[in-house]
C-alpha cells in the first residue's frame, strides 16, 4: 500500500522554498483534510515567467513517467470535473510531480484517483487546488445594474397579479458574494418599486425571494453559509455601492490583517433568503428547475467547447418559462437556438425560448 498521503505531500513540495506554511507543524490530520491543506499551501516556483529553455525541459520530461502519470491526473479532473486543464495547469502540476522519487508510490495514488473517482477524498482537494474561487460583491456592475433595470421589471410585472415568489440560482457562485449581490439588488428594488418596506431589523413584503449558490468546492459553500467577508481595497466589498452596505453588520476588526480591515457579516433577513449547496455542472440535470434568474459567470473557461454546450443546456433545463440566464462578460453562448439574445451597451443576457 501506499504511505500515507501527508509523506506523499511532503515528498511532493520537497525543495519548494517559497511556501508560507513549510516552516510550521501541523497536527497529524488524515486523508484529505491533509492534502487540502497542503494543496491551499502549493505556491508557483519563484520565478513567473519561464525560460523557453525550461519549458523545452518540461516537454522532455512530459514523454517520461511523470508525464504519462501527469496526462492521467488530468484526465481524471476533466472526467469527473469537465475541467479542461491548459498548459498553465500543466506545468503546474509537472513542477510538483517532478519532486517526487517514488514512482510506485505516485502510481499507486493515480490509480486510487481513477478508480474511486468522485469518492476519493482527495480529487476535491486537487479540484480546489487547480481552480480559482476569488470573486466580490457587485463584480462586472454593467450586467447587474442592467438585470435589475431590465429583468427584474420583467419578473415583477409578469409575478405582480400571481404568485409572488422569485426564484434565482447562483452557479458556480464561489464565496458567495454573487448570491448575496443578488438578494440585496433584489430587496433593493422592491423598497424602491413600493412592494416592501425597510424597518429595523428586516424588510416587510408579501414578496418571497429565494436563492441557491451552488459550487463545487465543500470548503467554499462553508465559506459562502458563513456569510463573513473582509473589507479593505481588494476585499470582498471593492465594488459594492456604498448605499447598499445597509445591509451587512459591521464587525471587528481583522485580526490576521496587518491592515486592520473591517470585517462585514450579511444581516441575518439577508442570510435567510440563500441557501449553499454542493453541485457539479457537468451534471446532466440541473439541481432545481423553474428559476427565474440564473446567473453562471466565469467558469466557462475551464470547460472545452462539448462541455460548454451540456453545462449550458443544464442552466435552459434549469429556468422556468422566460427565464433569463446570464453568462460571464467573455462568454459565448453555446445553444443560441434555444435562447432570444438581449444584448446592449456593456452587458448581455439570455431569454429562455
């Protein structure tokens, strides 16, 4: 049998000089709590920007075992993932690999991968590692403010004599400042709109709003339920309108930060209108269905074009009738049979047919 996952490890970062927790000693810790660690500790080589003498090495090495061992790493995460690993990934991981002696050892560890697939502790470990979650509240503000002066209409009009219940889904949502983001645009212009009232402590409406943050990572929905974010100029809150902070409570400050930033929590009438929870979008079903809104933004890159086309069908399947989807700002909509494009001055989005 292989040893046990933290030697791998340690075997993996051996003559890193560059990592931020190599001179400390964790607690002994199991499994794949040991490699997450250890993969949120992996740092690139100390220098960015590579030779072309070194990237000849590399491809050398990419025809040895290492290589062959590699090629398979990547393909489990594209299968099990629809990641398409490009070749930043790949001399990311090659740099890591080449560290190690042990070929019976890794070879044992990429077998286990294959065959356990999603059950294996360690390919979310390896996920995480390989993808990047940094996001903020009212990121890209030309496509929210043109939801909420475009959809959102839409949506009160056709719910206004019905029921009153507005249904979005955040996919990929990250950290969740996304759905968050949405929540409060959303409470924003009913106030505005007269369909509810700010009182202290909440906002009174006959209206119900309810959205779901996915993501594929379990440390990130922990992260997204807590509902805590740091200020500071490249916090979470780097976009967010000032007239919108109304809804988090101020906190202490950072102790972690040198900096000293605020930390912000979303209010707890905010908190209760989201709900986390794990999901992968290569999935051939949608987690729910008849949602109103879904948002999917910068994700797509890391899918090849196949996969682009099922995770986009996925969020049409997912929508309710004239439901309106919208991708990132650089992405391209796969399936334009089954959409009416909406497109105007620094945004797009997307009406089901």
């Amino acid at each position: 049998m292989a040893s046990s996952l933290e030697e791998k490890l340690k075997l993996l970062n051996k003559g890193i000089s560059d990592l931020k927790e190599s001179n400390k000693s964790p607690k002994p810790m199991s499994g794949a709590n040991a490699l997450k660690n250890k993969m949120d500790a992996l740092k690139p080589m100390n220098s960015g920007i590579h030779k072309p003498v070194a990237n000849l090495q590399l491809r050398k090495k990419s025809m040895d075992w290492r290589g062959a061992l590699l090629k398979r790493v990547m393909s489990i995460v594209e299968k099990h993932a629809g990641i398409t690993l490009n070749n930043s990934h790949e001399e990311k991981l090659l740099r890591q690999i080449d560290k190690l002696t042990d070929q019976s050892e890794l070879e044992q560890w990429v077998s286990s991968l294959e065959v356990m697939g999603n059950r294996h502790g360690d390919l979310q470990a390896l996920i995480e590692y390989l993808t990047v979650h940094e996001t903020y509240f009212y990121r890209d503000p030309q496509q929210f403010n043109g939801v909420r002066e475009e959809v959102f209409p839409e949506i009160f009009k056709r719910k206004l004599s019905g029921q009153k219940k507005i249904k979005v889904w955040s996919a990929a949502c990250s950290s969740g400042e996304e759905p968050y983001t949405l929540i409060i645009l959303l409470l924003d212009e009913l106030i505005k709109k007269s369909y509810a009232s700010e009182k202290s402590g909440g906002i009174v409406t006959d209206w119900s709003i309810d959205v779901l943050g996915t993501d594929i990572s379990s440390k990130i929905i922990q992260t997204a339920s807590r509902g805590l974010y740091s200020g500071g100029p490249l916090g979470s809150f780097r976009g967010m309108p000032k007239a919108l902070m109304r809804f988090f409570s101020e906190g202490e400050k950072n102790a972690n930060n040198k900096l000293a930033f605020i930390n912000y929590t979303v209010k707890p009438f905010v908190k209760k209108l989201a709900r986390f929870k794990l999901f992968n979008l290569t999935s051939n079903r949608p987690p729910e269905t008849g949602f109103d809104i879904v948002f999917c933004r910068n994700v797509m890159i890391y899918f090849n074009d196949d996969v682009k086309k099922q995770v986009q069908k996925t969020l049409y399947d997912a929508l309710g009738p004239g439901g309106a989807l919208v991708l990132g700002p650089t992405d391209i909509l796969m399936i334009p049979e089954l959409f009416t494009l909406h497109r105007r001055r620094g945004y797009t989005y997307y009406v089901k047919k």
